[in-house]
C-alpha cells in the first residue's frame, strides 16, 4: 500500500486511484451503521451518482469474517468507516481493488500492498472523522462536490469531534455556509429549552434528565419563564440569561468545568430549514440504531419521505434512552478500583449499550479515568460490549477488550477510550469474569 507523505497527499493520490480502476468497474460499497458511517455513505453515493459510476450499498453493524467471506469477487471495494480492525480477512478478498476510508486504529504491519488505505493513524493521527475524509476524498474526485460538506460536519459532530476541529476540519467548515454560535451544548438548540432539558443526555444532568419537575426547578433556578408561546430556545437567549442556564446546569454537576458545556453551536440548513447538527446527527444515528439505516441514508439525501419516519425514529429512541438511563439507575453493577460493569442482558437494546456507555461517561456520576462497560444481549445469539472511559483518560479500552477476548474471538473495534466488541453470549459469564480479571491487572499498572 502506498501511504507515505501526508494526509492530504494520501488523499489526493488515492482519488486518483480510484478514478482509474473504477472506469467501467461495479463498486461495491460497504459502510457502517452509525451517524459517521451513513454521512460517509451519503457523501460517496452521490459523489458517484454524478460520475455516473455503478454501485451498490451495504450498511452493517459489524465486519464480521463470515459477511467479509461471502462477499462477491472481482469487485471494485470501498470500506467506510470501518475495516481497519479486519485487514487480515480483507486481504483474503477476491477483490480487483480494494479501498477504505477510516479513521479507527490500525495494526500496520497487517496492511497488504494491493489495499489502498486513507486513514490518519497512517500520518499525524489527526482527529478526523470518516465522514470528513470521504468529503474530502469526493471533493477531489469532483469540485463540485463541495455542496455535501454539511454531511461530513454531521459525521464529525456524530463522532464527538466538534471540539478538536483542526486546519482541515476548517477547511470542510469553509466549504459550504456553516453558521457557528457559542452557547451550552446541550441541544438541540433551536428547540423549547424545557423539552431540551428534559431529554438531554448529552450532557447527562443528574436530577434533570427524564425528570419533568428536575427540570421545572433548574428553570426556575435559571430565572428563565415561560412566554405565551412556551419557554425559549437556546438560541433565543440572552448573554445573561445564557450565563444563569450554565450556571444551574454546573449546580447539579458540580464536577463539570465550564469549557465542558460550553462551546461551539453548529447550524447547518438542512430540509431548507436552519438546524442544530446534533440533533440531525442524533435523529441520523437512532434511525440506525432502531434497525432502520435506509430512512437514516435518505434523510442525510433530503428525501422528502424520511424526514417525517427520521423524526418518529427519534423520538422513539429518546424514549429508549430514558428507559435505559432509569434501568441503569436502580441495576445492579460490578464495580471495582477504576472500572464498573453493566450487565444488562434483555434490559436495554444492543444499539443502545454504546450511548448508554458514553453517556454515563460524560455524567460527572463517575470520576475521571474510570472505565464505563455496558454489555446487552443482540438477537443473534451474541453479546454487544461497549467501553468508555470517563474524561478520555486512563486504559486503553480497546486493548482492555482485546486481551479480555482473546479466548472467545469476538469482533473488536472502536478507540483508545471508546471500544465495543461482539461475542457469543454462550461466553457470557466465563467473559465478564476474564474481563473483571483483565481491570484488576490494569489497575495495578495504573
């Protein structure tokens, strides 16, 4: 594989590539379920569309070696947001090329001459999304492709990567009319801030989140009222009204530092109607999370269709997220120096252990360093694991599930402090107690 130079480089030397062997060439195309993987898929196709090229789209969950083996020969490959933990069955390919765009840790060593990668684990480890390197990997396939920059900014905030926006990042920002205001990330902000309250889990307010009367008293403590048409938005306050709301929000989480909740406000136009990102982000990801990654794919194209299922989609999933948030509450957890464990098998959907994990890790319930592991049973027999770390310090949870499955062959991927793996629920029992084991050893390294 071809990687030295830049980023930028690798970029623009693979696009190239890739315009070469896909003259007359079928590409199939296979990219993951979440917000980053359909904002990827949503960039390609219709950067493809324009060139006229002929493909075909798979969304999953998991690269599992049983799918990657059954995959069709003498094709024209592009992995999305995804792959880069499966470089041994890729090799394997019958494939004529194979590409993939990814930002998830990589194992050098494994990557084949014959499989082109862009992937900033490959360079200065940029924080990048997938979605923001297949936009910039189209915008060099085709200029015109810079009308889809709002699709890779919805990746990158479904990524949690709008507070590390670098040059690059910028570079996307500039390329399509982006309105940024500063204000408390809590969202979406164009909505009632009382119903915003209410469902906020991002960030999680102890008190507050899921409790109607939590949230009444925190207005209250705000000096924010009702008008004749209901409270305001987050984007209709004031500087002193905006000031109050943070400062009663920091009241129930007295751990959170103020550049926690407060920062950049992306508006995008979407629909022909300015929005708050993350809560396009958020109905994107809880389509696919509730099994429904088309409506979440055509809602990212502005098919007038999915706009009404996206957001029945989301208001089913913030429900989910409650109910989960107040089985987690009262459930019985496993919890040593650093680490706590919720295993809750029928209780909670496997698409929903992830967000579960990263909400309670940026609660303030738990204190900096401590790993977060949600485990959920999924309808084929297996077991969804996520891993958080509270902060963003601490292990390394990727390398904290890999030895913990090093018995039972699950799928693994993620990063250093955002990981998940699927294993056989047969493996329940024997592999919470290797993981418990593999947390003891790494809290005596740490």
């Amino acid at each position: 594989m071809e990687r030295e130079g830049t980023l930028n480089n690798q970029i623009s030397k693979l696009s190239k590539k890739f315009l070469e062997v896909s003259e007359d060439q079928d590409v199939h195309i296979i990219s993951h379920f979440d917000t980053d993987g359909i904002s990827s898929a949503s960039i390609m196709i219709q950067s493809l569309k324009k060139l006229d090229k002929n493909f075909s789209l798979k969304i999953v969950k998991n690269l599992e070696k049983e799918f990657i083996a059954k995959l069709p020969k003498d094709k024209i490959f592009l992995f999305l947001d995804l792959a880069s933990d499966s470089l041994d069955a890729i090799s394997k390919l019958e494939a004529k090329h194979i590409f993939i765009i990814d930002h998830h840790e990589i194992d050098e060593s494994k990557i084949q001459e014959d499989v082109h990668i862009i992937n900033p684990e490959l360079h200065d480890q940029q924080k990048m999304s997938s979605s923001g390197l297949t936009y910039l990997f189209c915008k060099e396939l085709n200029e015109e492709n810079k009308e889809f920059a709002k699709l890779a900014i919805l990746g990158m905030i479904g990524d949690k990567l709008e507070k590390e926006i670098d040059t690059m990042n910028n570079e996307i920002l500039n390329d399509k009319e982006i309105q940024i205001k500063k204000g408390a990330l809590i969202f979406p902000s164009t909505r009632p801030l009382n119903r915003v309250l209410e469902y906020s889990s991002s960030p999680f307010i102890p008190g507050v989140t899921g409790n109607v009367k939590g949230v009444l008293e925190l207005m209250k403590d705000a000096d924010l009222s009702p008008t004749e048409k209901g409270y305001p938005s987050l984007l209709e306050l004031n500087e002193e009204e905006m000031e109050k709301l943070v400062m009663a929000i920091m009241l129930r989480n007295p751990n959170t530092k103020d550049k926690e909740i407060v920062g950049n406000i992306y508006l995008i136009n979407l629909y022909n109607k300015l929005e708050d990102a993350r809560e396009i982000s958020s109905k994107i990801n809880a389509c696919s999370k509730l099994d429904d990654s088309n409506t979440a794919l055509q809602f990212c194209m502005e098919v007038p269709s999915a706009k009404k299922k996206a957001e029945a989609k989301h208001a089913k999933y913030r429900q989910h997220i409650i109910s989960a948030l107040k089985f987690v509450s009262d459930a019985e957890k496993i919890q040593g120096k650093d680490y706590t464990i919720i295993n809750a098998q029928e209780n909670i959907k496997e698409a929903m252990v992830g967000t579960i994990a990263s909400i309670l890790s940026n609660s303030k319930i738990y204190e900096p360093g401590t790993t977060i592991i949600t485990l959920a049973y999924s309808k084929e027999e297996k077991i969804k694991v996520s891993a958080r770390n509270v902060g963003r310090v601490g292990r390394n949870v990727k390398e904290l599930l890999t030895n913990a499955n090093s018995k039972f062959d699950g799928i693994i991927g993620g990063h250093e402090f955002a990981a998940g793996c699927l294993i056989e629920k047969e493996f329940e029992t024997e592999f919470i107690n290797h993981l418990k084991k593999s947390l003891e050893i790494e809290t005596i390294k740490i």
